[in-house]
C-alpha cells in the first residue's frame, strides 16, 4: 500500500502505463490524507471557537425537556425476552449461507480468496488474504460496507484463532455474521427503551415485538451488509436526543455520544445522511425548545454544531478513500441495473416491505415454489388488512402527538428524512432497492407500540387497536417467517458441500461450472468452479468434459436475470437430450433458488 498520494499516483502511472487498472490502494492513501488535511482544517476552527461551544449550560427547566422515565424491573425481563425471541427468529438465517452481496464483503474484506485458474492445482494457487485496509476501504463495487465487514473481519479471526481451521479459506457464516446478530438485537431492545424513556413501557415493548416478528428486518438483519446497523443507529440517534434533551443537566458525554451516533449512521449506509440530516435539524429545533436563556441557546446551538462537525470528521476519515473509488464505478452500476429508477413499481414495492417484508406477487417459476407472496396469502382480504395496520400508525401518531409532541417531532423527521430520499431517487433515477429506506421500520414499529398502548385512555379500545394489528401482522406475515427460519439466503454453501461429496465420492474426474450472474462470488466457497457465461463457453466445457472422460456439473441461479440477459445457454441447459436436472436447491428469494444439473454425455 502507497504511503503518500504523490506514491499511489506515481504506482497508478506505471501500472496504466502497461495496460493495467490501478489497485484500490491508491485511493486509500490519496483519501486518508486528503481527510487528515480537510480534518486538521475543521479541528483547527473548532478550536479557534472554543468560547463558543465550551460555556456550561443552564439545566434544562421541567416542562422544557423530556421527562425521562425511569424503567421497571417487569419491563426490563418483558424486554429481554423479546430481543430472546427476535435472537431465535434470526438464528436459522445466521447461520446458513451466504449469497452473492454478502461474498463480496467475505472475498475482499474478511477472509480473502484464491488467486489463479481454477483448472490449476488448489495446492499450487496461491491465497489472497483479507486485510484491515480491505475490509475497511476496498470499494471497487458497492458491494462490500465497511460498517458490516470490519466488525466481521474482527469476529472471523477471533472464530479462526480458536478453532484453526485446515483451509485457508474456511470461515463460519455465524461467526461473520456475530456482529450483525447482536446489531439486530440491539435495535430491538433500542426501540423498546425509547418507548420506556418517553414515559410509554409498554408502547416499547410492542414496538420491540414488532422489529422482533418484522420479516423486513429478520431478512436484513442478518444480512452482512449495513442495513442492521442502518436501524440500530436511527433509533439509538433517537435515544441520544431523548437523554440528551432530557430535564435536568446537560451532560457533555451525550453530546458527544450523538456526534459518534452521526458518523456510524452514515457510515453504515451513505444514503443514511438524509437520516442524520434530519437528527440536525430537529436537534437544533429541541434546543430551543429545552433553553429559553438566549445565551444558553447560542452556547447550545455552537455545541450541537461542533458534535455534529466532529461526527462528519470521523465519517470523513473511515469514508473518504471509499468515496474516491464510486468513481470508477457509479455510472457503470448505474447502467447494469436498468429498471431500479424509482417509479410506481418500486414505491409500492417499498410499501409492501415496509409493512410486511414480502413481495406483492411472486414471479411464476419453479423457483418459487414454497414462497410466499401477499396476494396468494391474503387475496381479497389483503387490503382490509392493510388498511387495519395503516390505522394503526394514524392512531399511534395521533397518540404520540398528544402524548410526546417532542417524541412526535423525532419520528416525523425520520419519515421525512424518508420523504426526500425518495425525492433524491425520483429525481435522479439512480438505482434504488427498498432496503435502503429500511430505517423507517423505527417509526413504524413505535408508532404501532403507541397505538396499542392501553396503559390510558380507553383501555378496551387500545387492547382491540393492539390485537388487531399485531394479529393481522402476524397472520399476514406467518409464512414468510416459515420461510426465513428454514432455508438459506442462497444455497451456495449447500451446493458447494453436494459438490465436494460428488469429488469425493466419484471414480471418475469431475468438472464444475456456474452459469451466468451467481458464477462471481462462487468460488469464495468452492474455488475449483469453472465461469460459464455463454453458449459457446459450455459448449467448450463439454468438449473438454468429453475430451477427459469427466462429468460434468453444471449450476445456475439467478434464473430471471440470466434468462433475459444469457438466453443462448439454456437452449443447451434446458434440453434433456444435454443435461438432467439433479436437484433444486431453494433459497429465500425465487432469484436466490440454485438449480444442479449434470451432463447426459452427449454433445
């Protein structure tokens, strides 16, 4: 790794020079020190206005701030038994495979991979090893957040040191997966603490109950990316503001903690600034709301500025050789994802997600076979029920606005923070997929929680609110969770076992290929498989095949992509005169079922 950016240029030059791309490396010295330098400039203003933001603050006056409750020992246990159940309900999806996005994070930035051809001798390849730099700035795709490989690079070697694995290559999906485990958890618990902090126990542990059954969640909770931690950092943004804007003293270290909260929501997922955003703004709204001593709101408000500038510095520092590298990639990305602009078809995709995690309608394929769709679950009954839980949320924000117009003005800026997002996305038709507004599963899940808060008020209607919803919910989303609890995100590793036994167990050779969109993150798991992208690739697979005297196994998933985009090779790969299909290997998604075929032997 370059050590200075006149180095990583002067590299970058010698290897265009001969024909070859720059390594990433280059832009991971050019980025640190351009946000040392930006960073030393910042500090040295911060410091300049020391007099500003230094001068001790008034205590906030009762009936200013929040008035934090204290939590009881019932809800404290109620408490932990949910994020106990949201632990269980994520622990099938944990522990099995991984899936294309999630490998490349692996590949790069946790364990590393095998370098050369995959025809060449496994013992003669040699292997790449993941790096820190990697795994905090390799961002040649969008593929791999740092927020969610580094942590997981810390638990893979801690997994590695205790168990010393044979392969180089071995790794525990859960042990990868730990650190988003625990994030998925800690948002749960997060959001049932707000509803405590803002004098509403048990709103918060209905809206713990609903993040812990919510299938949007459980999906990408998991998922080794930085979506869970997306969640978990809106919501303890949310905690901080309360504790920070709370009656009483005004105490440094939470303005601080807030700062730190900034830079790890942006980090986690850059799109994830409109949320902080948002945070600053309403931020600067509760201080003048908490002090009404014009000194004290100057002071507080050059505070909040400094937190929120130091919280930009940190994510400045851990983001800026990413950012250097989108631009080898954005245009590109952009172009191979045609239909993800942001139109009707995607918002209502949103929509279903937000409510329910699940897909409107499914596609009709063999590989959604044991899925499950909203209008195959519910039919004429689908809209009833969703009216039911869109009331909720009517009800539960009316509740709030009486109850915590403060707590009211937070999770509106959260929706709003939402609102523009999708404005930035219409605007611009950049690619979009729903999971990045996956923050707003914070406000769905408290604004039901005090919907169906029956501590007081009319109890009998708030306990119909409270049933109605969550019985719907979970009626709706039942087979989903049935879904989620029993199979993989892909069957990659599965496959990858069958393969490993079909090597060990056959007299003759074997040769293993992968079709089309699946064949890249493939060989994280089985290093001998061979890249087939066209009809003629198979074609000379099969001559070889024939030319050895070897079977041939072929894989592909990603069936309605490669489909459209790789047609010629299923006029081979469809014909029973070519291949048998062997088995269906299913996975969480009709794109993520992997299918097994193996050659007849003939040509």
């Amino acid at each position: 790794m370059a050590q200075t950016p006149w180095e990583a240029a002067k590299e970058s030059a010698e290897r265009i020079a001969v024909g070859k791309k720059p390594r990433p490396e280059a832009d991971f010295a050019t980025g640190l020190w351009w946000a040392a330098l930006v960073n030393l400039l910042l500090t040295a203003g911060l410091l300049a206005t020391v007099k500003l933001w230094a001068r001790r603050l008034s205590d906030i006056a009762s009936g200013r701030g929040f008035a934090v409750a204290k939590m009881g020992r019932g809800f404290v246990v109620a408490l932990l038994a949910i994020v106990v159940l949201g632990g269980v309900m994520r622990w099938n999806l944990a522990h099995r495979g991984l899936w294309h996005d999630e490998l490349w994070g692996v590949k790069f930035g946790v364990v590393g991979y095998y370098l050369g051809e995959p025809t060449d001798p496994l013992e003669d390849r040699y292997f790449g090893e993941a790096t820190w730099q990697r795994a905090l700035w390799h961002y040649t795709r969008p593929s791999n957040h740092p927020a969610a490989t580094f942590p997981a690079r810390l638990s893979y070697l801690v997994w590695k040191a205790v168990t010393h694995p044979e392969k180089p290559n071995a790794f525990s999906e859960f042990a990868i997966r730990f650190p988003n485990w625990l994030a998925a958890l800690a948002s749960i618990a997060a959001v049932g603490l707000l509803g405590a902090l803002w004098g509403r126990p048990l709103a918060g542990l209905i809206a713990a109950l609903v993040l812990a059954m919510h299938p949007w969640h459980i999906r990408y909770g998991i998922d080794l990316r930085g979506y869970t931690w997306v969640v978990l950092w809106t919501a303890m943004g949310l905690v901080w503001l309360t504790l920070l804007f709370r009656e009483g003293r005004s105490r440094w270290w939470l303005w601080w903690a807030i700062g730190l909260n900034q830079a790890l929501l942006v980090w986690a997922f850059p799109h994830a600034a409109v949320v902080a955003m948002a945070f600053f703004v309403i931020g600067g709204l509760l201080i003048f709301q908490s002090w009404s001593n014009a000194g004290d709101r100057r002071s507080a408000c050059w505070r909040w500025l400094l937190v929120n500038v130091a919280g930009g510095m940190v994510f400045l520092q851990l983001f800026a050789p990413n950012l250097l590298q989108m631009r080898g990639w954005y245009t590109e990305v952009k172009e191979n994802h045609p239909g993800h602009g942001l139109d009707g078809r995607l918002l209502s995709e949103l929509l279903g997600d937000w409510f329910t995690g699940m897909p409107w309608v499914l596609p009709k394929t063999t590989g959604a076979d044991g899925l499950v769709d909203l209008t195959g679950r519910a039919g004429s009954f689908l809209w009833p029920a969703l009216a039911v839980i869109a009331a909720a949320l009517v009800i539960g924000a009316w509740r709030l606005w009486r109850a915590q117009k403060r707590g009211f003005l937070m999770l509106g800026a959260v929706l709003l923070a939402g609102v523009g997002l999708l404005a930035f996305f219409g605007v611009t038709q950049t690619f979009f997929y729903p999971r990045f507004l996956i923050f707003l599963l914070v406000p769905l899940a408290l604004l039901i929680g005090m919907a169906g808060d029956w501590q007081q008020g009319n109890r009998r209607l708030r306990v119909l609110v409270a049933a109605s919803t969550l019985g719907l919910l979970g009626w709706l989303v039942m087979p989903q969770w049935g879904v989620l609890m029993s199979r993989p995100y892909a069957p990659i590793r599965d496959l990858t076992g069958a393969f490993e036994a079909i090597q060990d167990e056959s007299d003759q050779p074997v040769i293993f290929g992968c079709y089309g969109h699946g064949l890249e993150m493939f060989p994280v798991y089985f290093p001998e498989i061979r890249d087939v992208i066209t009809l003629a690739d198979l074609q000379q697979l099969i001559a070889e095949a024939k030319e050895r005297g070897a079977r041939l196994v072929m894989t592909y998933g990603y069936e309605g992509y490669n489909r459209a985009s790789l047609a010629d090779g299923y006029t081979w790969l469809d014909d029973p005169a070519h291949f048998r299909l062997v088995k269906v290997w299913p996975g969480i998604e009709s794109e993520h079922v992997f299918y097994q075929l193996e050659w007849t032997g003939k040509d």
